[in-house]
C-alpha cells in the first residue's frame, strides 16, 4: 500500500501545481469563455433582433461565413417583417404574381427600418429645405428624377424650374439650375419624364390646351408642343410615348418622333380625367366622374372601365400603381385599395377623418407606394408614413411650413412637395449631402 501511495505521490504534486499556477487558470476560464463565433443560433438570433436591419444585411452579415449564413434564412427576415408591421402583408398576399415572384423578405425589412429610422428623427437624420418665391404663383406641378438629384417644377406662374437638389443642400442661395418664365401661356397642372432614374425628356400638361416635351440636358429647350384641343390637367409618359388626360373626357397618346399632332385617343370617363398612373404596358386614369379605368396602351384597347369609387360625396385626387396594389386617393381624406390583377375594388381605409362642415376636409394631394412603405399627404400639409400592409399602420408624420399641398413625390430617400404659398420644400437625407 505503502508503495502505491508513493508512486501516486509526484503526479498529485504536478496536478496541484497546475492547478494553483495562474497562467493555467486563465487558459481553462477563456477555454470556457463563449464567443460568438461559437454561440448558439438562438442566441445570436436574440442579439439580432435588437439590432437595425441595414446593420445586420450590410455588416454584421460580413464578419464571417457563420453569420453570412444565418442571415440567408428567407423565413428569418419574414419573421421580423410580419413583427415589425403588426398586420397582415403584403396587404393583398393572394396575389398571382407571388407564385412566380417571391417577396424579397430581407429588402423589406431593410427598407422599413430605413425609412422607420429617418422619418421618425426627420430632424436629426434629414435636411428641410424650402425654395420660395422662384415661383409667384402656386406650385401644381413637381416631379423627382436621376435617383433624387433633380427636381422640375411647374406652377400657375406658367413657368418651369429645374433644380439641382444636391447643389441645392450644400449652398446658402437657393435658386434653380434653370428657369423657364414663358414655359407656357396658361397654367402648369402636371409633369412626367420619359425615365425618371435617368430621365433627358420631360412633359408638362398646362391650361393652354398644349403638352410640351423638354430637353432637360439642354437647359430645359422645348423641342415639341403637342396639341391637345382641350385643358390638359395630367400627363404620364415612357420612353417616347406621352399621355395626357383632358379637362374633357379623353385621354390622348403622343410619339415625339411623329409630331404635334395625338396618334391615338380613347374616352375612359365622363367628366375631367384628373390623374394618370402607368405600370407596364397599362394605364389607369381616376375622373370627377368618381371612377377607376383602365386601359392597354399596346393592345389599344379599354380593360376596365366604370370602377367606382366607393364613397358618394368624395372623388377621387391621385392614383399609384404597382404590382402588389392601386391605391387611390379621394378629396376627403381616404385611400382605396384596388387589385392589380383583377381591378376590382377591396377596401377602404381612412387616413384623415371627416371633418366638421365649417372645416375643410384632407384632400390627399399625392401617394407613393414602395414593398413596405405608403407615403401620403394632405393638402392641409401633413404627412403620413405608413406601413404597405392591412390595415395600413402609421409609424410616423411630419408637418409641412405651409399648407395647401398640392403635389408629393419621392425617390430615392428624397421628398419634395409643391404648395399654394409659392414654395417647394424637400427633405434630403444626410448621407446624399455627405
């Protein structure tokens, strides 16, 4: 027994060393020290959820190839979309073109806390610029293109503006690129460009019975006035195709290669055709008729037409178009959803309440739409940021420095409104100016 203790006696005294030497302590408590490397999913996926999803997609996704392909999980972006949204989305989630096409899950979601993020610390994450008085009437008509960088407007002035928005962020004098006076004789009621993310031509539809096509790379030349016959209140366009809807019941086709003259004509309404949207080969156009109708540019022929509007006292202000959804916009401070595929009429959803009969109503004055987000405006000059899903759920509002707002676009993180009060005002994120 003696002689087995003994043997034991020297490996005892080496373990009692190594367990007493410092340095060895410290190599068994990092060996136990979790890192993220090899941390469990689960654990990662709760870190993540807390985190910005631009972060997530653009950076912490890059770190190693472990991460890079928890991210890739379609399913886990859907998740956090459908948390994020509290509502069901898409807003039409039966739709046909989601068997062929599938919801991009990760560019929704982070789309939505990108423009989460800006809109509710607007101060703080984006520049107001208003550029007043270029015009001395009010300001109908503005459009947005090449990505946000350039601005045309048009006003009951009769006059054309084009702005270089970068430019106009960095310098203490606000004032346009160019500026056309006798653009027209008679009131600038819309603008459309043959491609606004890289646009060179750009229509105006005016009072003076004229649609007239613009050079904008040549300091705004006029290079063709096309002839209406009648007031042109709206005008959409691609490539070298413009159309223009009447203060009359028309809506006429223009080809800048063939003319002044109209190629085509069709009379989808009764009364004013007061807006137009274009998606494809399609063409929607909402009338004081209070009526949705749809037309096939290609196939030169009516789809549909004599949708209603579901409201009596109320018509219809603005329409926007895109795969998932058509929404319309009344006079009294509604949206309408309408099916893409189909054209028929779903629901309604009410984003500014009736008012008293002493006090005005909120007339929508502009909508844009993206995947995950819905931007309206009303002309008492508020604006609602707002989920692209059923119900639509506001995230965010701001207020305009003046009201009567009379047109809202957007592109490309920039937004710009026109007002009655001769003014223009932008909003341009921080890291365009950067």
């Amino acid at each position: 027994m003696c002689e087995i203790i003994q043997a034991l006696k020297e490996p005892l005294k080496d373990i009692e060393s190594d367990y007493l030497n410092p340095s060895s302590a410290d190599e068994i408590y990092k060996a136990a020290e979790p890192t993220l490397s090899d941390m469990p999913v689960e654990i990662i996926l709760k870190i993540c959820s807390f985190l910005d999803s631009h972060f997530l997609k653009y950076t912490f996704s890059k770190v190693c190839t472990r991460f890079e392909n928890i991210l890739a999980d379609d399913h886990l972006w859907k998740y956090w979309v459908q948390n994020k949204v509290n509502g069901c989305f898409p807003a039409l989630p039966h739709l046909k073109i989601y068997e062929d096409v599938q919801i991009d899950w990760e560019e929704v979601c982070v789309e939505i806390d990108t423009e989460k993020k800006k809109w509710s610390d607007v101060q703080n994450t984006t520049k107001h610029i208003i550029a007043k008085d270029i015009h001395y009437a009010s300001v109908d008509a503005v459009l947005l293109l090449n990505k946000g960088e350039i601005c045309v407007s048009g006003g009951r002035d009769r006059s054309l503006a084009m702005w270089n928005v970068l430019e106009m962020s960095t310098s203490a004098d606000i004032k346009p690129m160019k500026i056309r006076h006798d653009a027209h004789a008679g009131w600038v009621w819309d603008l459309a460009a043959d491609n606004t993310d890289c646009a060179t031509t750009v229509y105006s539809a005016s009072w003076d019975n004229t649609v007239k096509a613009w050079d904008i790379t040549s300091d705004l030349t006029c290079v063709e006035t096309f002839k209406c016959g009648m007031s042109a209140l709206s005008v959409v366009a691609t490539d070298n195709i413009a159309m223009a809807g009447l203060y009359s019941n028309k809506v006429l086709s223009f080809d800048i290669r063939s003319g002044s003259n109209p190629i085509s004509s069709y009379k989808p309404h009764k009364g004013p055709v007061l807006a137009l949207s274009v998606h494809k080969n399609m063409v929607a156009s909402v009338s004081e008729d209070k009526t949705l109708a749809i037309w096939d540019r290609v196939a030169g022929k009516m789809v549909k037409n004599n949708i209603k509007i579901p409201k009596e006292k109320q018509y219809p202000v603005c329409v926007n178009w895109s795969s998932s959804a058509i929404y319309v916009g009344d006079s009294k401070g509604s949206l309408h959803l309408f099916n893409p595929e189909d054209f028929t009429f779903v629901r309604s959803h009410v984003i500014w309440e009736e008012t008293p009969v002493m006090e005005p109503n909120h007339k929508i004055a502009g909508c844009y739409q993206s995947k995950g987000i819905i931007i309206v405006c009303s002309d008492q000059g508020e604006i609602k940021f707002l989920y692209n899903c059923y119900p639509p759920q506001e995230y965010s509002s701001i207020e305009t420095c003046t009201v009567d707002v009379t047109k809202l676009q957007y592109q490309n993180g920039v937004l710009a409104v026109g007002t009655c009060d001769t003014a223009i005002e932008f909003w341009i994120p921080n890291e365009k100016i950067q």
